[in-house]
C-alpha cells in the first residue's frame, strides 16, 4: 500500500479535486441543473440562508477522497477498480434517492455528477 500511494500524483489529485469542486458549483447552479434538481428535492436556492456550510464541507471532503482513490487506481493501472467503485456509488445514490422519493430527474442530476467529476479526475491524472 505505501508504495502504491508514494506513486499518486499529489499535483493531480488536488487539481482534479479543485476542478471537481468547480465543476459541481455550475452543474447546481441555475444555469444548469440546479433549480429543477432543487425542486426535486425540496430544497429553495437563493431562499436567503446561504450556502449549507456543513455539506459544502463534506462535499469537499468527499471530492478530495474520490480524487484521491483516482490517483491510487492511477497509479496501480487499475482503472477497472474506479470505473467500478463510481459505478456502486451512483448505484447506491440512486437508490438513496428513490427511497427519499426525489424527483427522477434529481437522482440523474446527482448520478451525472458523480460520472462527470469522476472522468475529470481520470483526465487530469492523465495530464499529471
């Protein structure tokens, strides 16, 4: 294990969780998907309390930590192992998300991000 994580590219962990993080402030904003995929599940943007400061953290605790695990794969040329992972998380969000009896287009929203930021990390651990 240790020499698997002395070969991550920390440079490319980092721009990839940064980029993610970035990517996931457009892809919930009202320019995208953010206002129907907050009717989904009964949230109000701009309702005047500002940014939910504790999920705003964990959601880049959890970015950094995906980045992470896509430099390990990196590393080890197990790229199967990520495609997998990303594949039983948005497996279990999903489910997650019909059983909280979110709109379908909510949990597509939610799923399409975790595929997205996940091939931005892929593709910056490839330029790194």
């Amino acid at each position: 294990m240790a020499e698997i994580t002395m070969n991550v590219s920390w440079h490319a962990v980092i721009v990839g969780a940064v980029v993610a993080f970035a990517l996931g402030w457009l892809w919930y904003s009202p320019k995208l998907f953010g206002t129907k995929w907050a009717a989904g599940v009964g949230v109000l943007i701009d309702d005047g309390s500002g940014l939910p400061v504790t999920a705003m953290i964990l959601q880049a605790i959890g970015t950094l930590l995906l980045a992470w695990v896509v430099g390990v794969t990196a590393a080890s040329n197990a790229l199967m192992t990520i495609i997998l992972i990303v594949l039983v998380m948005v497996t279990l969000l999903a489910a997650g998300g019909f059983f909280a009896k979110k709109s379908v287009y909510a949990i597509e929203t939610e799923a399409g991000f975790i595929l997205k930021m996940t091939v931005v990390m892929i593709v910056v651990q490839d330029i790194f």
